[in-house]
C-alpha cells in the first residue's frame, strides 16, 4: 500500500495498493504509475501488509524504492 499525506502527516490518503505481486527473479523490477491524486502530496508511507514466498522464507528485501 502506498498512501500520501498532503498535510506533512497528520492524515493519510491510500494512493495505490497491489496485491498478488510476484517477483520471478532477483534485481528484478517492476513500475507502478499513480493516477492522478487529487492533491499534492508533501509525504509519503509505504506498507507492506504481508510479504510471503511459500517456497523460500516470509522475509522481504528492497534494493530502492524511486519516485518520480
């Protein structure tokens, strides 16, 4: 779930939210687009609700996030 707050973090707004993501393969990537907001928003918070891959361990590593 990604979720912006337009206020410096006070109240939170959900921008977008996936589920059933895969990644076959290491330093794989993968780009998601927004649509359009609404608002402008000065903050952002990233969650990850569950991450699970039931042949290898419920561990979860991040090379980057980029936003642009």
């Amino acid at each position: 779930v990604v979720k912006g707050s337009d206020d410096g973090g006070s109240c939170w707004h959900d921008l977008d939210r996936q589920t059933s993501q895969k990644f076959e393969n290491r330093f794989q990537l993968k780009t998601y687009r927004l649509t359009s907001l609404g608002f402008s928003a000065n903050a952002f918070r990233f969650r990850f609700l569950t991450v699970r891959d039931v042949e290898s361990n419920s561990r979860v590593q991040l090379g980057s996030i980029d936003l642009y």
